[in-house]
C-alpha cells in the first residue's frame, strides 16, 4: 500500500494541480517562541513515561529528506516535493509505543489535533518536516514543524505539532470529528465522514 501503487497515476481522483502553495488552515498563525517550545510524546509509550524534546534537541535529531505528493481535501495538489525533518518512524524508535498502540493523536498548537493509525505513522513516508525544498518552512505553513502524511489528505498532517499520543483505541481529531473522513486516503476518495463504511471509524 506504499505510494509506489500508485507510480504513473498522477492524481488522486478529483484533484488538480494548481501553481504555487496556498496556506490552508483554521485559526490565526502561533508564534514561535523557542523557550517554551517542547515536542513531546506521551500516552501509551513503552515505559509508561513520557519523552520531552526542547527546539534544540529535536533539531539535532537524525535529518531525513522524502520527496512525496501533497494532496488537500479542496482539490489542491502538488507533485514532488521535497519535504526535510525527522521520520516519523525516528520518532517512535527514540520514544516507542506500548506493543497495543493501535492509533495515535498528533496535537499542534491551539489544540489542533489529526489521529492516524499506527502503521500510516510508521510508513516511510510519514515525516515531520522543518524544511521544504531544503529551506526552512515558513511561519504559515508550519514553522517550525509540521506532519507530512503522503499517503492520506493533507488535514491529516498538522502545522505547528507540539506532540505524539500513542492511544489504544481510535479516537478522532480535529477534522474528523467535524465532517471529514476518519481516514483520509485520497486514493479511495475518503473526503467526508458520511462516506465512511462500518469500521471506518469511532461513531461520531
Ligand atoms: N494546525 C493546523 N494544521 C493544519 C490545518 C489546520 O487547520 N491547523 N489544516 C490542514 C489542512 S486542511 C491542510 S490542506 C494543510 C495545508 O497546509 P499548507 O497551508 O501548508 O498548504 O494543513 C493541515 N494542517
Ligand atoms: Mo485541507
């Protein structure tokens, strides 16, 4: 089920390449301030504990570069891009899930959260991503870090995340609590919860 299925199928159904990168998001923009700044994972991690990185730690975490399609629920596309930052995957080898995790929340700033199942966080693709094209992101699209999850809509990959919640049973997050798909796989067109099928997700 990687991205490679999907190699010469240039677009999703019903998405359109458009020029530039807009800024799509609910709410004002946070400012940075790196003295308060911490990622942190917690939940159901291995150890019962929680792990907290300040801007300097998580900057200095192993770098890794993926170049990924981007897809928003509005139709917004853009091919190849190059996202830098941490893998998802580091991220849980430094500070692994209890052997029942099933899901996790990712929480940005103002309680902006997107939940995923464990094994689309864990794919190879799924990256917290500081840098676009080898330049720092920008305030607006996520400084100074952002979830990038290639294989599903763009919602499912928050701006500004402050943490990781490893949780044992599904639980659903900002969007999809509020009319979008519990999954999101712009292959399967999942867009709006009412085209969920039982399974799908939690009952809303
Ligand atoms: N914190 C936060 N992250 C968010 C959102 C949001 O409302 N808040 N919107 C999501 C949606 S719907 C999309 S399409 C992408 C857009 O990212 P961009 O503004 O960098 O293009 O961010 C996602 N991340
Ligand atoms: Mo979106």
């Amino acid at each position: 089920m990687g991205e490679s299925e999907h190699r010469g199928e240039q677009l999703p159904p019903g998405q359109r390449l458009q020029r530039g990168w807009p800024v799509t998001h609910y709410g004002p923009v946070p400012r940075f301030k790196a003295d308060r700044w911490e990622f942190r994972v917690f939940g159901a991690t291995a150890d019962g504990g929680a792990t907290g990185w300040n801007h300097e730690e998580f900057s200095a975490l192993p770098y890794h570069t993926v170049i990924a399609d981007f897809h928003c629920v509005t139709k917004f596309s853009m091919l190849d891009v190059e996202w830098g930052g941490v893998a998802a995957s580091t991220v849980a080898k430094l500070a692994p899930p209890a052997p029942d995790v099933t899901h996790v929340m990712v929480w940005a700033e103002y309680g902006f959260s997107a939940n995923l199942r464990l094994a689309d966080f864990l794919d190879d693709s799924c990256i917290f991503a500081t840098h676009k094209g080898g330049e720092p992101l920008t305030a607006e699209h996520g400084f100074p870090v952002r979830l990038v999850v290639p294989r599903l809509y763009a919602w499912k990959g928050p701006k500004w995340v402050r943490g990781v919640e490893y949780m044992t049973a599904d639980r659903r997050g900002f969007w999809e609590e509020r009319g979008y798909h519990n999954l999101g796989d712009p292959w399967r067109e999942q867009r709006y919860s009412y085209q969920e099928e039982p399974g799908d997700g939690p009952e809303l």
